[in-house]
C-alpha cells in the first residue's frame, strides 16, 4: 500500500533509530517526539496583576520555560497548526529549491 507522505508524517534526522515517544499536553495521547507539534513557552510564576505590582516597584521576575507537545489532531484544533490550502501544499520555499537543485548538481 502506498503511503501518502515521503517521511510519513515526521522530522527525523538521518536514521536516528528509536525515537522517545511524548504525551499530548492537550489529550494526553503518546505519540512520537519527532510527529509531535512542539512549542515553547516563558511563563511568570506569578499572575498578572502581580507582576505588574512587582515591575511598577522594579522587581525583576524571573520566568521559566516550558515545553509542550501537541499530538496533530489537538494542535489543528486548538489552531496551532494550520491546514494549507490545496493549491499552497506543493509549493516549495525558492530557498530549499536553490538547496536541491545545488545538491543535485554538486556544487
């Protein structure tokens, strides 16, 4: 049976073997660490109002970066992630065009 994508559907590298598998943060499905929509976030330990109370005395808040994975179904819902349009889907960046064509010819 043919599949639909040339990497099936995820980033991996140059034969990285068995990837590690992640949690959804939204649905809490496992899905590969390299299939999965990853996105970083900076939070404030503390609320809003408060860190503006703190900044308005020149507190310095320190914030912590957070990690997420979205499995596909809950990044397109939550609209992290958009579908493309039909025609939009083949198109391919001028810069990795120039990359191919210059790996293909060898220079």
């Amino acid at each position: 049976m043919p599949y639909k994508r040339k990497n099936r559907g995820r980033k991996k590298g140059r034969s990285p073997g068995r990837v590690k598998y992640v949690s959804c943060a939204y649905c809490g499905a496992r899905i590969p660490e390299d299939k999965a929509v990853k996105r970083v976030y900076w939070r404030a330990p503390v609320s809003g109002s408060i860190a503006k109370e703190l900044a308005a005395q020149g507190t310095l808040i320190a914030t912590q970066r957070k990690t997420v994975y979205y499995c596909i179904r809950c990044a397109m819902f939550l609209g992290i992630v958009k579908i493309r349009p039909r025609d939009e889907r083949k198109k391919i960046p001028e810069e990795l065009m120039e990359k191919r064509l210059r790996r293909i010819i060898g220079i």
